[in-house]
C-alpha cells in the first residue's frame, strides 16, 4: 500500500493498479490509499492492523471516498460491508450523482460514506493498546480494500467411475460447500432433473462425438437444444453450452465441424429464445497455443487461426460469450520440475519471473498461463473477449515417476486458488478481469484411463468425504492457512520458468534424444485402445498423422495408431522415462520403430 503519510501497513499482496480510496477527518486530514493488486490473504490483513499517525477526536466525521476502479465488479460487497462496519448509527450512505470524468483532475468517487468515529466491538484487545479512532481508522481502510468483489469458484463434476453417489445426493453435497456453479461434460437427464430448483448453475456438454450432426444439421441442433436445454430450463438453471472438449486434440479430427456447430446450437437458442440467457463457447487446451513463454509471446498455432479461432472469436464477440480454457499447471511442473520452483506453481510466496516482453512479474505459473492465452487473443485483437477457465486442478496422488502428484499438493494449489480467486482481482496482463475458475474435478473418478493421476483429480471421494480440507466460499476463507507442506521434486528446483508450447518445453531429468516410446503387444487390444484413447485426448499428443488419409495412418491397428501416439506424448513431455508407461502398455526402444512409411518424431 501506498499513501501520503504511513497511515496504514498490511501483510501479503503484490504488484499493478487497482483503484483509490480516500478517507477524510477534519482533525487527520486526509489520508489515501492506492491498491496495488489483489490481497491475497485478506484475512490475515484484517488481523495486521498497524497505528496510524494522527488520532482524531472520537466522535469526529469521517467521509470515505470509494472511487470506481476500487470496486471493478459491482458495488454490492461494499453495500453490505457499509451496513456491518462498527460505524455510529448515524452512517449514512451516498452514491456519488455523476461516474463520469468531466474534465476534474480525478474522476469523482463511486461512493461516499460518511460517519462519526465508533469503536470496533470486536476488536477489544487491539483497542487496549490503540487510541480508538486510530484502529478503527486502519479496520475501516483495510476492509474497503480487501472485501471488494472477486472472481468465482465452480467444480467439473464428472462421472467416468463405477462407484458414485446418485445426482440427488450430488446436489445436496454441492450445496452444503456453498458451490452454486458447476459443470458436466454430457446432458444426462438424471443429472438435469437432479439439479431443478437447487439455485446451482449449470454448464452442459456437447461432446465431441455429436459436433458432425450439430454442424451439419439445423434441425439436429434445434432438436438437441430442445431435448436438452429447452425442456430443463429455467428450473434447471442452465446457463452455458460447452460446443465439445478440447476438440483440437481430439483423435476424430472434428477441428472443422467447431465452429459451425457452434452456430447451429445458437441458432436454436435463438428460436426458443434462450440466447440472452445461455452462452455458447467450446473449451480449449493450452496445446492450442503455439508458444507461451513468456507469455507476453502467446500466440495460437498458426494452422488454427484462420479456420478456427478467428472466427470463434468473431462468434464470442458478436454473442456476449466468453473463451473456455483448461489450464494445468500440473502438466508443466510435472515435466519441468527441474526448472519451475514448486512455490511458483503452487500459489506460494516467491521471488517472480519478469517477462521480458512486457516488464509484468509473475508470481505463479497459473496466472502465466492464463496471460498467454490473452495474448494470443490480443494478437488477433480481441482483446475484448472474456475467459473462463473451464478446468483446473491438481493430483491427490499418482503413480511412482508422476513427479508433484500428492496430497498436500494438492491442497495447496486448489486452496491458494480458490483464495487468489475469491479475493478479486485478475492477472498481471488483465488486472481488472476477475475470473472464474472451474475446479476439475468433484470426485475421483476410479474408471479413467491413463496414468493413476488422472484418477485422483478428486475434491470428494466417492462417500463424499473430502480429500483434503479446502474451502469453496469467501466466508470459509476466514479460517483457511495453506499448511505450508508439500512434495518437492527430487533434485530441487533452481530457477522459476515457464514452458514453452503451452505446457510441453524439455525437462533435463529425460532419457537421452534417440529414444522412442512404443506400444507393447502384449498388452492386449483392449488396454492400448484405452490408453491411445488418453494420449490423443487429454494427453494432448499429435496425433493428426494417424487419421485417415494421413501420413501413419497405415498400418491401421491399434499397436502401430498407439505407438505414434504413446511415441508424440513421451516427446513432448520431455521423454522423461516416467511418461512412457501408459499403465504398463509401452516401453522406450532405442532403435527407429518401424511401422509401414511412418516415421516418428525425436523432438517437438
């Protein structure tokens, strides 16, 4: 915190304007404060109270200036902090007439709220050792700072296991953490009927495998949304559509259908006059990104940008939507770990990386993600679209060689999150854009192909005890710490680094560069359709050789399609040994796998 004279001192926050709030007393003058950036711990701010120079008369007059930029979101957390404040009873607030700049050397204030000095009942034993005013003085700046406004938490609530509660006792549990946004990845019907009249807004799925018959028929659309939507909303409070998952690394090559099933689906929301009242975006994987560090150089993959995400784009702007994106941290540290400090990626206290590009510091890996995506929107120039962040998360527990995979990992990341998240503020690029953020995922899911990671993803296990203690609301931010442990990398970590091509880069803990990572026949069709399945969808490998009239797409079986695959992943993460598993399903040769005219790549 800034100010003319040092009124007030906090503990905690970091860099980039905000906003201004001014507080006059005839006997102190006037004191003022700039905010800087988000508090990230505002409860432990509102306990670090400091004296304050002057102590005016109690009972004096105090006027608060609450100017615009202080409260970028709404003003209804700073209506209700106005009527809990220890103030005299004869507060009275005012909203300023006029928000506009006419030419005055400041815009005038938002809000103004005047009062006479009155002591803060809870918080005798400061009052024993501070002149009355002077506490109250710091209480009250404090508190407009920290409870402004902030971004919002929601859970993927997804259900590919064997062993979950029913979607009835789902809501109930949703609604005991205080959770009110969640999203699915179908529109099951049990699940839709489940979640009429719970006040919980919903995001619902349009998979992947449905994108050719929504793009290719209106009337398949209109008979969707119907099915769907329609005959749920609004006691089912349905209020996005996600057009597919990450479809550029989907392996049924659906990139071409995105946008005109976007469309389609729209154009039915129009009929039954829902388009107001639901948006329409697809998810995206940071493997869209064609680099991202620093993230001032984010930009998409040059073969997407004309077909594909300029107009998206173009169709977000023009709808009132907003870009979805998955952003894993996990992902990038995994691989990295000898590179990225585990602080950094965990939302702890650390020195930041300055980009080069633009002179911003990062203090977390997440927030570096997030502002290459920005980027490369603002490359485009569509610096206008919004972003949620569709999915996010970390593993409670992985396999052996799954580097950061833990409980205490997890905890941390998931609980500084939602606390970076609740208490407002955006990134260092956007620093006006609260987010919200989608946590992946409610439950572990016992029946996820891939390495055991992609099974503890969980918030809940499956009777419905938590994994570890985290809380989902402001109000339970009052009484959360982050533990402070973790699972560190062995090696340690040096520098604090940023990958490149949206997660992947190089990691020096790697099998040396002409080494390959192929399928093993042994392992039975079955087991390497599940895995071939995980490395071209959430794996995030290339593999567009093996779609029909490619490259590899000869010989067409499952050991030679899961090969390249296994092969694509295990390059991209580095070919470090722990990523050519696949739960026993592939090995590391270190000679040319053949395989008809395919060749396969060493390196990305």
């Amino acid at each position: 915190m800034e100010s003319s004279a040092s009124d007030c001192t906090w503990s905690g926050g970091t860099a980039t304007s905000n906003g201004r709030v001014f507080v006059n007393s005839p006997d102190c003058g006037v004191a003022w404060g700039h905010v800087r950036h988000r508090v990230t711990r505002a409860h432990e701010v509102m306990t670090s109270l400091s004296p304050c120079p002057h102590d005016p008369t109690p009972g004096s007059h105090l006027t608060i200036s609450i100017f615009a930029t202080a409260l970028p979101s709404s003003s209804s957390s700073f209506l209700s902090l106005a009527r809990s404040l220890p103030l005299a009873p004869t507060n009275s607030l005012a909203r300023s007439p006029d928000r506009r700049n006419r030419g005055e050397a400041f815009a005038p204030p938002l809000y103004t709220l005047s009062s006479s000095v009155s002591p803060p009942k809870n918080h005798q034993r400061i009052m024993e050792r501070l002149p009355l005013s002077s506490s109250f003085f710091c209480f009250l700046l404090l508190s407009v700072l920290c409870l402004a406004d902030g971004g919002s938490i929601g859970v993927n609530y997804g259900r590919v296991a064997n062993n979950l509660p029913s979607a009835s006792k789902v809501v109930q549990l949703l609604k005991s953490q205080g959770i009110e946004k969640v999203k699915i990845y179908d529109a099951d019907p049990a699940v839709l009927h489940a979640f009429a009249g719970s006040g919980i807004r919903l995001t619902v799925d349009l998979p992947n495998e449905l994108l050719f018959a929504a793009a290719r028929s209106l009337s398949y659309s209109l008979v969707w949304v119907q099915r769907n939507v329609a005959a749920y909303h609004p006691a089912t409070q349905i209020e996005a559509i996600a057009v597919g998952n990450e479809v550029f690394v989907d392996p049924r090559n659906t990139t071409k259908f995105l946008v005109p099933a976007m469309k389609n689906i729209h154009t039915a929301l129009v009929k039954y006059n829902l388009h107001n009242a639901i948006k329409i975006s697809s998810p995206i994987a940071l493997s869209a990104l064609q680099a991202s560090y620093p993230s001032s150089a984010g930009s998409f993959r040059p073969e997407l940008i004309e077909p594909v995400f300029k107009p998206m784009l173009e169709f977000l702007r023009q709808t009132g939507s907003y870009l979805m994106v998955n952003a894993y941290p996990f992902f990038a540290y995994e691989s990295n770990s000898d590179v990225i400090s585990m602080d950094y990626a965990l939302f702890r206290e650390n020195p930041g990386v300055v980009d080069a590009g633009n002179g911003l510091r990062y203090f977390s890996l997440f927030d570096a993600q997030i502002d290459a995506v920005f980027a490369a929107m603002s490359a485009l120039k569509y610096d206008d679209i919004k972003m949620v962040v569709t999915e996010t998360g970390w593993p409670s527990k992985g396999d052996e060689n799954e580097v950061g995979a833990s409980k205490d990992n997890a905890a941390a990341y998931n609980g500084n999150l939602v606390r970076r998240i609740l208490t407002g503020g955006g990134t260092p690029r956007r620093p006006q854009a609260d987010l919200t953020v989608y946590l992946f995922a409610l439950f572990n899911e016992n029946k996820k192909p891939g390495p055991s990671s992609e099974q503890n993803y969980g918030l809940f296990y499956p009777n419905e005890d938590k994994v570890y203690d985290i809380p989902f609301t402001v109000e339970g931010l009052k009484n959360y710490h982050d533990s402070g442990k973790s699972t560190p990398a062995s090696g340690g970590q040096r520098t604090v680094a940023a990958p490149v091509r949206g997660g992947g880069g190089v990691s020096k803990s790697s099998s040396g560069p002409n080494t390959w990572c192929v399928a093993s026949g042994e392992a039975g069709k079955e087991k390497l359709q599940a895995a071939l399945d995980f490395a071209c969808g959430e794996g995030r490998a290339d593999c567009r050789p093996i779609q029909p009239g490619s490259t590899c797409y000869d010989p067409n079986t499952v050991e030679a399609h899961a090969s390249y695959a296994f092969n694509s992943y295990y390059q991209k993460m580095g070919r470090g040994f722990w990523t050519c598993d696949f739960g026993g399903a592939a090995s590391i040769v270190s000679q040319p796998p053949k395989f008809g005219k395919c060749e396969f790549p060493t390196g990305y």
